[in-house]
C-alpha cells in the first residue's frame, strides 16, 4: 500500500496593513510609491497656492524619481527616530495634504518641528485641523514628546488659525528663519505641551 502523502495548506505572505492613525473625517499614513500619482497630481494643481509657504521646489521637484527618493527618505526618518511624515486621506480615500513632524530631539529636549500642506482643492474644508489631533496624540503619546513646535509666516492667517485652534501658543518672533519662497522670512513661533494638549 503506498504511502499516504501528508498536504499542508500553502501559506502565502499577506501584506500587513500600512500604519494608520484616524481622525474625524480622515485618516493618516506614511506615503508609500504607490501615492505618487496622486500626490504629483495634487501637488501640480496646487502648485501656485504652497509656492508662497514652501521653500523653492526643485526643477525635478514633481517626478517618480524624486518621489521615490522621498519615500526612502521618510523611512529612514521613521527607522532611526528622526522624524515621521504621514499623508492625510479623507475617510473615502481622496488624498488631501501631508502632515509631519520633523528634527526630532531627544534627551533633554523631547521635542519635534511640525509641518502640513494642503492641496489648493481642499484647503478650507477643516481637513488639517481634523489631521492634528491624530497626530499629536502620536506624538505626546506614543513618541512621548514633551514638546511640538511649529513656525508660520505672520501673514498666513489660516496657518495661524489651524494652530491656535489645535491649542498652540504663540511664544516668539524669529527674524529671517526660514527660506521660503526663494528669501529668508521672518517667523512667528508657536509651541504645544503634553501636558496642555487635550486630546
């Protein structure tokens, strides 16, 4: 009689699912390569709209290649603590903007630079004050920052809206911190503490 030959079931590696925090309307994630169509597409269309808020984009600043490299970049922030840059999606998918935090300090310091764009079609629509809570949670409570702080032109009243609304306080004043636009800019500061954050 011929030996019975034992089957096992084939196992297949199933993806895990992308690191997610959600907020009220929209969720966040760390971009992966497949966002690069839709992020080089948000990102033309809104090209005139951030150009006044952001440094100089580079010639090649909207190709794969550059897009990829970000990614890379980004995983290497998240991979030695450095900083962690996510995408913001409405809840049915649609990208909208970016959200991050950057220059991450540790030991003393305990704290990180936060960052946000918005794509022109969106902006307006409480997409970005709907992202910071998410991420600051993250921040205070799985970082175990003490501090996060953040920098805007003294003219961007909507950037200083989304701030104050999120709890930040204005604490200085930074004369030509920033080269935006292509000229150093001055800045006005603002900060938020674990402890004033209610989340």
């Amino acid at each position: 009689m011929a030996a019975q030959r034992k089957t096992f079931p084939r196992f297949f590696p199933v993806r895990p699912e992308p690191f997610r925090l959600d907020g009220e309307g929209v969720f966040l994630r760390p971009p992966e390569r497949g966002d690069y169509e839709a992020w080089a597409a948000l990102r033309a269309i809104s090209r005139n709209f951030l150009a006044p808020w952001e440094p100089v984009w580079p010639p090649d600043g909207l190709s794969r290649a550059s897009f990829r490299a970000r990614v890379a970049r980004y995983a290497e922030d998240w991979r030695t603590d450095q900083g962690y840059n996510f995408l913001i999606f409405r809840d049915e998918g649609k990208l909208v903007g970016g959200i991050g935090l950057s220059n991450l300090r540790r030991g003393v310091c305990e704290t990180a630079s936060l960052g946000y764009w918005i794509g022109q079609p969106h902006a307006g629509q409480g997409h970005m004050t709907a992202a910071l809570p998410p991420l600051l949670d993250f921040a205070f409570d799985r970082l175990r920052l003490h501090r996060v702080e953040a920098a805007c032109l003294p003219h961007n009243d909507r950037s200083r809206a989304v701030l104050t609304r999120a709890g930040f306080r204005q604490e200085g004043y930074a004369r030509a911190y920033l080269c935006i636009a292509g000229k150093w800019q001055d800045h006005l500061l603002y900060a938020l503490l674990r402890e004033d954050w209610q989340g």
